[in-house]
C-alpha cells in the first residue's frame, strides 16, 4: 500500500519528518484530528473568545488622560 514516495532512493543521511494530521479507527471516524476541534476544546475557545471581547471592551471605556490622578 506504499505511493510512489515508498519507492524513492533517497540519498544517505536523508531524514524523512512526519507529522500526523489525523488517525483513523476502523469505524471510519477520527481518533485522533488536529484539525478539529472535541467539545472541551471548542469551550475553551468560547472562554478566550469572550475574554478578548471583554478585555477589548475594557480597553476602550480606559482612557488614560481622563484617569490621571495627581500625586504630589
């Protein structure tokens, strides 16, 4: 079940890098996906989504000028 890149002659000292995007169980279904996301990972982006928005939304209502207080 080799492509044509089983049947290369690669020179000595060639090293060949993998990275695994996906595996596959019998069923068909992904065991393991970089590509998508499982219901913990999908909240935790919800959590930094919203913290983002609120920080952006923090950042606008602070202006620096109008706060300063005077310290002598």
């Amino acid at each position: 079940m080799l492509t044509d890149w089983g049947k290369v002659d690669s020179p000595e000292g060639a090293i060949f890098a993998v990275a695994v995007e996906r595996i596959d169980g019998a069923d068909g279904k992904a065991i393991l996906s970089v590509n998508e996301f499982d219901g913990r990972e999908q909240k935790r982006l919800l959590e930094l989504k919203k913290s983002i928005i609120s920080t952006k939304t923090l950042n606008k209502s602070f202006s620096p000028t109008a706060n300063v207080v005077a310290e002598f």
